[in-house]
C-alpha cells in the first residue's frame, strides 16, 4: 500500500467489504482508480484525493458526524452523484444530504447553492436558505425562484 503522496488520508472502516466498497467508489468517481490492496486494506483514490478503507469488522459503523462534501457544477452533476449514490440501498436526506450503501455520508452540494446563500441582497440568500432547507435533493433553479 503507497499512500505517501498525501498528508492526510482518510481511513474508512467497513466491516469486511473494503475492497467492494473501493471498487464502488472508484467506479462513481471519475479520475479514480484502486491503488493497492489486500486481505485488510483497500487503498485508493478518488479525483486525486487517496483514501484507505479497512475491514476492521463489525465493532464500528459510519455516522453523520463525519461526511464528504462533493462539490458540484450543475444541475447535472448534482443528478449524477445523488442517483450513483443512493441506489441499491443508499438514502437521501435533507439539505443534501445522503448515505451510501455502506452507510457513508455525504453531501451533495451545487457552487451554485453557495453562491445564491452568499449573495448581498440578504433577502435573497434568505430565500435560498429557506429553499435549500425544505429539499432532500438540491434543485438549483428553485433556490433563486
């Protein structure tokens, strides 16, 4: 396993499906390919970012105290990740928010979302904030209706 490329990698503890996992996540994300792995860890990396996944068995499970953010450009990119993501046994959430198969959570998050609650006219970035607060999945054209 080689992940000296990078300061900090993140290490995710599946129970004995890293491997699978991996494969899973590198299939969602373009630019992205296994690095190493054998009977306890999974090395790979997502869009240049490295991660390492374990199968560290049963005692430990993901939760909504730690996510990833996947910045997106577009309505399109949006409807990609939330769909690859949720299927075959994934969940959606609010604001964004979603779970994969394995229970990772993630967010998935338009710049556009970002610009419209960073707007000046603070009625505007209100209405965003409103918008963006009743959705599962975020829709761009209806944060600045």
């Amino acid at each position: 396993m080689s992940l000296e490329s990078q300061k900090i990698t993140p290490f995710l503890w599946f129970d004995n499906q890293a491997e699978e996992a991996a494969k899973y996540y590198v299939w969602i994300f373009k630019n992205s390919k296994i690095l190493s792995t054998n009977p306890m860890v999974t090395a790979f990396q997502l869009d240049g970012v490295e991660f390492a996944a374990l199968n560290g068995g049963p005692n430990f499970t993901f939760s909504e105290a730690v996510s990833f953010v996947i910045n997106c450009d577009g309505q399109e990119e949006v409807d990609y990740y939330r769909n690859a993501l949720t299927a075959n046994g994934g969940a959606e959430s609010q604001c964004g928010w979603l779970k994969d198969k394995y229970g990772l959570s993630r967010q998935v998050v338009p710049v556009q979302l970002m610009t419209a609650m960073g707007n000046p006219d603070r009625e505007k970035a209100q209405y965003a904030m409103e918008q963006m607060m009743k959705m599962k999945k975020i829709v761009i054209t209806d944060l600045t209706a």
